[in-house]
C-alpha cells in the first residue's frame, strides 16, 4: 500500500510526477482551486477583520471526499500545487479539507521543474505551508473581491447591467484610454530631412545626413526652407572633418520571465498572452516524449526573476562550447539583474535539460507548442552567450555653416545573435523625430558599410534629396507593449496579465484591430471617466502599484495583511457612499440637441444604451422615436441613415429596415412604434447540443451587437451560457465537462480544449 500522497492541481502534472515516483506514492489531482469564496455574495465579514467565507466551488464536493479518502490511507501527505501565491492558497485549501489528516503528517513542496531531480529534490525537503504567502494570496482574493462586487453594482444602476470594474483590470484600461486621448489630441507636424549622397575615388558611394546648421540640429519645417538649404549647398565643397571608428558592444537579453516571455511571444509568435501561458504550462507540467513518457520541458513559467541555477549554467555553458566553440562562451557566466521587488525563489524561465534540444522534441509537439519551446530555448541559450561586436564608423563633413554625418556599423563578431535577437516594439514617433518611413531609412543607412576614408579627404556631392516627413502619434498599445507597460509601472503581477487583457476585450472596453493594436470603445471610456471621478485613487497607477508593494510585505511577513485591508477600505469605503450620490446616471442623462423629432417635433436627446449613444424623443413613452447619429470632426451631430433591405414587414407591408439592438443588428418595420414588427437577421444556427449549465436548452450560434459570433444556450435570459469558441459534443477526458470548445487560428489550427480553465485538457484535431 502507498505510504505517501502527493496532490497537484493538475491531472498533466500529475501524470508526469507518477512517471518518476515508486509504488510507494499515490498522485491526485485537485483541477485547480477547491474552495473560493461564494459566487453570488460577497463573501467578506468586513466588520470582523475581513474574514473571509470560503465555500467548496461548485463540481469539487466528490473530489475532496475523495481526497479525504485517501488522506486518510498514508502516513504523508505532499502538497505540491504551483510554487506561488496561488499554489500555496490552493494548498491551505486543501490542508483545511483533510479533517482526519494530523496536521504534522501534511507537508508543503516545492517544484520548480518536473524533472526527476525536481521532484527528489523537492520531497528531500519538505516543509510547511507558508501562512504569509496564503495571507499574501488572500488579501489580494480580498480586495479584488471588494472592488468588483461593490464598484461593478454602482455601473449596473448608472450604465448598464453586465458592466465590472477590478482593481487592476481597470487601470489597464485607463491607460489605454490615456494613449487614445493622447493620439486624438495629437497635432501632426510637417519636417524635412536632407540627404546627400557623396562620393570618393574607391567605392562605395555612401549616405550623410544633414546633422546641424549654425551648431544647432538641423530644425526644417518647410519645403521652401529645404529647397532654399538644397540650393545654397549644391556648389559647395565636400571635406572629411573627421573620422571617428569605434567598436560598440551589444549584449544578450537576460532569460524569460513571465513577462518578457508574453512580450516576446506576441511580437515574434504572434501569441496572445492567455494563448503563451496556456501553452507554457503544458511544458512545464509534461508533453509526451515518445517511449519517455511525459516529460517537463520547462521551470516554472510564473517568475519574475532571472535568476539561474549552477547546475543549469554550468550544462548550458557546455552546450555553447560542444556546439558554437569557445570563442561564444564568456569567461564567467552571465548574471542579470532582476526588477525590485523580484521573488527570486524561482528561476527564470529555462529548459530543464540542455538534452532535450528542440529539434530531438519537434516531433513529439504540436506546432505552437514547439514555437514556444524554441523561443525560450534560444533565448536561454543566448542568455549565456558572449555579446555581439560591431566596427562602428562615422564621418563629420562641413559645408559653410552646415555639418552632415554618416555613420556605418559592421558586424566584427556576431557572438549572442548567432542564436537569438530580441524583438522590438514599435517605436512612438515624437514631435521632433522620424516617421515611420524615416526611421526604416535610418536604420538602413546605419547598418550600411562606409569607405576608408581619412581626414581631409575630398568628397564628391552625387545628388542632394530633400524629403518630407510628419510627426506620427505614439502608437497605441499592442499587447506585448500594455503588458511591458504594467510590468514597468508595476501593477499587478505578470501571472495575471493574461486574465487583465481577455477581460477587457471581452467586455469589450477594448477592441483589437488587424494590426494587433488595442483601442478603447465608447464604452470603455465612459466607464473610465465614471470610475476616475468617483475613485481617484482605485484608479490611480502610483495607487495600485503601491498595492502591490504592500502585498510583498505581508509575504515577507512585514504586515498583517488585515492592517492592509483596513488601510485600503477606509477611504474605499467613504468614496463608494459618495459616487452612490454623485457618480453621474447615464441611464438617466439626457443631453439636449437642435434635432426635431421627425414624429412629434420635440428636440430630441442624446441619451445612453447597450450600443453607446443614440438620439432619442424626450417624449418617451408618448413617443418611442429613436435615431442612430454620428459625430463629425467638429463635434456636430448629424442623423446616420438607417438602411432598408429589401423586405417587407409581414403584419403591415412596409419596408423593413436594419436596426441595431441589444443583440446587434436585427430588422425592424420602418412604421415603429404604430408597428413593432420584428425579426432576426439571421437566423440563430442550432448546435445540436444540450446548453452544460441549464441541462435544457440548446446551444446556438449567435453574434453579438459588434457582429463577433458567439455560442449561446436559447433559454437566455433564464441561462447565461455564452462561449466565443465553438462547443463541441463531449465529454472532457480529463475532468468529464459535458463539452470542449474549439478554436481555429492561422499558427496553431484547429485546437480543442476543455472550456475549464483548471482542468487544462488540449489537442491539436484536424481540419
């Protein structure tokens, strides 16, 4: 009989820990958390000291039972969830189920890696559940509880129902809505550049830009003024004042952390954040080795730090040398600083074995999942590597009160970037710099080889070529660049990154264009401005950063955490008694326009809904009269056309027209309100599959008043059931949910998965 039982929070980690232990253990896993606090109350006695209500969640009855059951059978219990704050939550969780369980015999440990030495490592020192991590952990449950369930109520009665506010996820939004603003007020700015292209008797010709006149940097607004500069130096005569060589050092980036990996994952993969974690923990809990068996491919992929351990330098080290030569390793290893406040008690994100190169592993991994995997391993490989050397040239050449600069780099050694070279993000175009267009020719001119030329060397002017450029705006955020901009400012933690973006694009405060870039909604800045004026200080960067440090503390057991949520309640709770009085009711805001109602002759009002602003008759309910509008760049407003379609209403035979409504575009009869008439678009596609919550209704296919399809139970509103991916017959073989949902994208194809987020089941199927 087992004498020890080890509990993890997944069934992928459990198969690969049952791979490397005897029969003398027995692995279950908990699929993610056991208890939380209650889904539809609050859940916090706020008069005594916060105190939490945890509930088994719903579906996890049987299973602790279960894992009572087999508590009681072993000498040892192991608790081996993720090595984190949430890891160690779940973990006490557990430890508060196991009744019958003397505390002495449950112990707490740690894998940082779920490799066989890990796992030794690991029960060779056992230790105890770590209460200022699990009070870390709770107070932030706590005050993400406190913001969302009494600040998303107060937008239900003042905007609309289905609205939330969280603490960190709506500071994201704010600074979204800030770069928005900031490119609508953007004032474009006409400059000029000016390129000569010279000459000596040895090629090749090469580039210089004008650099400065009279001493100070060369500031062209006008075309008459760079025609004027063009003309004035045509005749002139062209010397080297001065050569300048330099040998310039570029060094490697450190290996991932949580972060670093979404940024990086997004510029070169293309993978959204949800999609980069999701994927990493696949290879951090094991993937299917051929005869193997499962095997972790990763650390742990929650760090912040960038820390490495001996062992695994010392082999990495030793591949660059078998692999690259010695000329690639440097003298000692790298060390990397990692950001303050870092949990260095993890690694940063590696391979767990230099053996598992990723071409010995490609055929074992689907295609995304290999992508990643070579990501951070060339990325690590690199990490160790000695930095990059490039010959470094350039010319100073003056022509009466002008100076024109050429510079030219070529690579003498290519040390790190034979393997890896980080990715860029776009760069904002400020008031006095290049366009896009102007920083590509830049960069080309730069990398560019010049020839050896000495000082007072005569050039030849071939041509002179003035260009125009505009001042761009500062780009807006794509997700790599917001989540370096959280983790810069320090708000929330990397880990939750991924669940910050889904959230307010699924809410639809954000939306995404074909280019990757985030833009906020209508809607997204009305909730904004709302929750800026009414909790300044909720909503403030500085604020929710601060935050972050004081959970720190309570991990470092520096601060009771209750002493924290007394301190962050007593103004929260003084500003949510003033923004129940004050925080303006849009449902109720009417604002008057010189639009006459063309049923009554009232001046119509601009008031608010589900789909943002409309015009409105005051008369309501005498009149019903409604009107879509559109702002033109003067702020007038003018009445948008509404589009008939070629069909009648079948109750009074006039022409039907094309509305918009709660669940987007429908038709209506052009005769409202003396007909109310009205249909669907399209016709909701019926699945053919039973709704997993109501265990009534069917799913359907639907879109929502974006035009986004999504899949929703036909009992709405009694079931809210709604997926954005396509539900497909089950049962989930991890954790039997009644349904998978499917997904199709361009880099990973057809991808099924269980809707689940703990259970984490996911297979490639073919189209």
């Amino acid at each position: 009989m087992a004498k020890s039982l080890i509990i993890v929070e997944s069934p992928a980690k459990a198969k690969t820990i049952k791979k490397y232990l005897g029969a003398g253990f027995t692995v279950k896993a908990s699929v993610g958390h056991v208890k939380d606090l209650p889904e539809h109350r609050l859940g916090i006695d706020i008069a005594h000291d916060f105190a939490p209500e945890y509930v088994p969640i719903n579906g996890k009855r049987k299973l602790l039972q279960e894992l009572r059951a087999e508590a009681e059978k072993v000498e040892r219990v192991y608790l081996a969830p993720d090595p984190d704050r949430e890891g160690e939550a779940i973990a006490w969780h557990i430890a508060s189920e196991l009744h019958r369980t003397s505390p002495d015999h449950i112990y707490r440990i740690l894998l940082h890696e779920i490799t066989k030495k890990g796992i030794t490592e690991a029960l060779q020192q056992p230790g105890r559940i770590d209460e200022h991590k699990v009070s870390a952990q709770q107070a932030r449950r706590l005050l993400d509880r406190l913001v969302g369930y009494k600040i998303s109520p107060l937008l239900w009665q003042k905007v609309q129902r289905g609205l939330s506010a969280g603490r960190v996820q709506s500071v994201a939004l704010r600074i979204i809505c800030e770069r928005e603003q900031e490119i609508q007020a953007f004032q474009t700015q006409e400059y000029w550049t000016i390129d000569a292209a010279m000459a000596v008797a040895d090629p090749p010709p090469f580039q210089a830009r004008l650099h400065t006149i009279s001493e100070k940097k060369a500031d062209i607004t006008t075309a008459e003024a760079a025609h004027h500069i063009v003309a004035d130096l045509q005749a002139a005569r062209y010397t080297v004042a001065e050569v300048k060589k330099t040998t310039r050092r570029r060094n490697p980036a450190p290996p991932f952390t949580t972060s670093t990996l979404q940024q990086e994952a997004a510029r070169k993969l293309g993978f959204q954040p949800r999609r980069t974690m999701q994927l990493a923990q696949q290879l951090y809990e094991g993937i299917e080795i051929g005869n193997e068996g499962s095997v972790g491919l990763i650390t742990y992929m929650r760090t912040d730090s960038t820390r490495v351990s001996n062992e695994a330098l010392d082999a990495v080290r030793h591949f660059i040398e078998g692999q690259y030569g010695k000329n690639y390793i440097p003298g000692k290893p790298n060390t990397y600083r990692s950001k303050k406040g870092a949990q260095d008690a993890h690694e940063a994100i590696r391979p767990t074995s230099m053996e598992y190169t990723p071409e010995r592993v490609r055929r074992y991994l689907r295609r995304d999942v290999f992508q990643l995997y070579s990501l951070i391993w060339d990325r690590f490989v690199a990490s160790q590597m000695v930095p990059a050397l490039f010959d470094q040239t350039a010319f100073e050449i003056p022509v009466r009160e002008a100076m024109f600069r050429a510079t030219g780099q070529q690579i003498k050694f290519d040390g790190f970037m034979k393997v890896y070279i980080e990715g860029r993000d776009e760069r904002a175009a400020q008031a006095n710099g290049a366009d896009e267009e102007g920083d590509e020719d830049e960069s080309r001119e730069n990398e560019g080889m010049l020839p050896d030329l000495q000082k007072g060397d005569a050039l030849q002017l071939l041509s002179m070529d003035p260009r125009q450029h505009f001042t761009q705006p500062p780009p807006r955020y794509t997700q790599a660049s917001l989540i370096k901009e959280l983790d810069e400012k320090g708000i929330g933690r990397p880990s939750t990154y991924a669940t910050i973006i889904s959230n307010i694009l699924d809410r639809e405060y954000v939306v995404q264009d074909e280019r990757r870039s985030l833009a906020a909604t209508d809607l997204g800045f009305l909730v904004t401005d709302l929750l800026v004026e009414s909790f300044p200080d909720i909503l403030n960067v500085e604020f929710t950063a601060g935050m972050e440090t004081e959970l720190d503390k309570i991990e470092e057991g520096k601060e009771a955490w209750t002493k924290a949520m007394k301190r962050f309640y007593t103004p929260f709770s003084r500003d949510l008694k003033k923004a129940a009085k004050e925080m303006r009711d849009v449902k109720r805001q009417e604002v008057p326009t010189d639009i006459a109602c063309d049923k009554c002759g009232a001046m119509m009002v601009v008031k608010w809904g589900r789909n943002g602003e409309f015009l409105a008759c005051p008369r309501y309910p005498e009149c019903k009269n409604t009107k879509n509008f559109k702002r033109n760049e003067k702020g007038e407003l003018h009445i948008a056309k509404e589009e008939e379609v070629n069909e009648t209403c079948e109750q009074c035979g006039r022409q039907m027209q094309l509305k918009w409504g709660k669940y987007g575009k429908f038709l209506g009869c052009s005769g409202y309100p003396e007909c109310t008439n009205i249909r669907p678009l399209e016709k909701p596609v019926d699945l053919g599959i039973k709704c997993p919550e109501c265990k009534e209704g069917n799913l359907k296919e639907r879109k929502s008043r974006r035009g986004k399809v999504f899949y929703g139970c036909d009992r709405y509103p009694e079931c809210k059931f709604a997926s954005w991916d396509r539900p497909v017959a089950g049962p989930c073989p991890n954790c039997n949910d009644p349904i998978l949902v499917e997904k199709v994208t361009k880099r990973a194809g057809r991808v099924r998965r269980c809707r689940r987020k703990e259970c984490g089941y996911s297979i490639q199927v073919d189209e």
